[in-house]
C-alpha cells in the first residue's frame, strides 16, 4: 500500500505509530476543504465568511460611531487601519485622486485579512479564502471595476490601445508586445489575483494539517514517538505564527494590487 | 504502446513543482535582495522601496503558486 491516501474521515481514533491495524500516515490531501453543510448550503465556510463579515462591521461601528477629537482606544485603532490604507496604500499608489476609492479598498483588505485570519484562530482554523470561489468573487469585483474605470476614463477603444501600445517602444516589437500585454492585463491578471491568495491559504493550512496530524500520528511510547511528536507540535506553533505573518501580508498584496490595476486604469501608461 | 526507456510513477505533480519553483525561487532571491541593498543604501525610502518589493514578490510568486496548484487540478 505505498503511498495509498487514507480519506480523513476514515481516520480510526488511535491511528498512532506502531500500531497494530496496519495504518500508515495519514497524510492530509485536498478531502480536508471539503465540509458537509450544517443546512441548507451553509457550510463551515460561509458561516465563517458571515461571522467574519459581522465581526469588521460591528467592530468598526463601535470604534466611529461616536468619533471624538481626541480618540479612545477602538477609535485609535480604527483610524490607525483607515490611515494605513489611505496613506500607505491610496495615496501612495492611486495619488489624491484615489480618496474615493479607499473605502473598496479599506473593505477588501478587511475582508480578506479577516477571511485569512480564520485560520489560526483556534475553534475555526480554516482559512475561508482557501475555498476558490472565494478569492474568485473579489477577483471579478477587481476585474469588473478597473475595466469600467479604463473605459470610462480613457474611452472604450483608447483604453485598449493604450493597453496593448504602451510608447517608448521600437515599432517592430508591437507586433509581439500587442497581444502579449492584451493578455496580461486583460485575463492573467484576475486569474493571478485569484489563484495567489487561494493558493496561498490553500499551501498554509495544508502545511498545519499535515504537523497536526503528524503529531497525533507519532505520539507513541518510542524515543522516534516522543522526539518526533514534540517536534512536529514545536513546527506547528512556529508555522502558525508564520501563517498570521503571510495572513496579512496577502491581504495587503491583494489590496496593493487592487490599487495598482485601479490607478493603472485611471491614468494611461506614459 | 510505446516502449519508453525511462518511466515516471508516483508523484509526478510534485516533480512539477519542484520544477515550477526554480525561477520564481532565484526571482524572489534577486527582488528581495536588491530591495534589502536599496534600503541599506537609502532608508528614508524605505517605504516605496518595500511596496515596490512586495509587488515584484507576489508577480513573482504567482508562478510558484500556479505550480503549486496544478497537481490538485490536474491531479489523476
């Protein structure tokens, strides 16, 4: 039975190292994404997505429902978010003309970082943008708006000339460059957009399964049992705390991207 | 049937990603590399320095990334 993946559910309850039923490790595959609805369509991940959606409004309410000049404890927090996606993602990207925009992209860095953050929160630990639709939801609101921005700001056809002739270049090379930059701008993009975040979680919560399963499995009265099981556990704790750093760090590249196709929308290349 | 001289089992989307890792793993190298050198030369432009060095990153990720994926796509 070399290599055979046992389905998670099949898993016996003492599946340890040296057992004597014959089961090997049972290596985590794809079956752990899958749930069964509690009802109707609501499974684990739409609750998540749900509660998650529920926890930044109401958080965010509380911290500017009554603003204050001088601002308390949720408020400083809440303006130190705001000012982190105005200044450092915005303006310095977008320029002034992007204020309209922060409250998108304020709302996407949110919602993905707390989509994200489900991952390591003990009780959930499943990150709801592991699940493709997911990212492929925010991608198309991405796609759709930076190709309405284009067309509205540089016209419908000039946008697309803009796009596939950008200047500066010897005439030859267009013929090459024209399609290439076509597709890039106008499939590669929402497709990267998505499968980089998806991915993402996807590989991190894969990672933390398999270190927690393998420290259910090797958890035995034998020195390669006890070694080996502290330190998958030891791995775990440290992959966790690597997770909630690439948590935000892909909430903040999506948004970054977001901004970068907007202003590259807004303004053609010159 | 074709006779082959060398035949591949076992997991071959593995290989692929081993494969698919290389340039995204020296671009990745190179991005952040030269980002730390440009800080280190200038760091009161180490914002737009680091910005710049995340979005060269996540391009150059994406490739892993697809390679990362493709097996659970593609996989038998």
């Amino acid at each position: 039975m070399q290599g055979a993946v046992v389905p998670m559910a099949e898993i016996e309850p003492g599946c340890h190292l040296g057992n004597d039923f014959g089961c090997g490790f049972p290596a985590p595959d794809a079956s752990i994404f899958e749930f069964e609805p509690y009802f109707g369509n609501f499974t684990k991940p739409v609750i998540l997505l749900l509660l998650g959606s529920l926890i930044i409004i109401v958080v965010f309410l509380l911290a500017f429902r009554n603003s204050k000049l001088i601002p308390g404890k949720l408020q400083s927090i809440g303006e130190m978010g705001y000012l982190f996606i105005r200044d450092g993602i915005s303006r310095e990207v977008i320029g002034k003309d992007g204020d309209r925009f922060v409250p998108l992209l304020f709302s996407i860095f949110f919602f993905v970082w707390m989509g994200n953050l489900w991952g390591i929160i003990p009780g959930a630990q499943f990150p709801v943008n592991s699940r493709f639709a997911f990212p492929v939801g925010l991608a198309i609101t991405v796609w759709i708006l930076y190709m309405y921005l284009g067309m509205r700001h540089q016209g419908p056809i000039k946008f697309f000339t803009n796009m596939m002739f950008p200047p500066g270049m010897p005439k030859a090379i267009y013929v090459i460059l024209a399609p290439i930059e076509l597709i890039s701008n106008v499939i590669v993009r929402p497709v990267t957009l998505s499968i980089r975040l998806f991915a993402n979680m996807f590989a991190g919560h894969l990672l933390l399964t398999v270190f927690t399963v393998a420290t259910f499995y090797l958890a035995s009265l034998s020195l390669v049992g006890i070694v080996g099981s502290a330190t998958s556990f030891l791995m775990t704790v440290i992959f966790t705390a690597f997770e909630a750093l690439i948590q935000g760090l892909q909430a903040y590249i999506f948004t970054l991207l977001t901004a970068v196709y907007i202003a590259g929308s807004l303004h053609a290349e010159h | 049937m074709v006779d082959l001289i060398a035949d591949i089992t076992g997991s071959v989307g593995s290989i692929g990603y081993g494969l698919a890792a290389i340039g995204p793993g020296i671009g990745i190298g190179i991005i952040f590399g030269n980002g730390v050198q440009a800080i280190a030369r200038q760091p009161e432009a180490y914002g737009v320095i680091r910005q710049n060095m995340l979005l060269g990153f996540a391009l150059a990720e994406a490739l892993a990334l697809l390679g990362f994926v493709a097996p659970f796509v593609f996989g038998t």
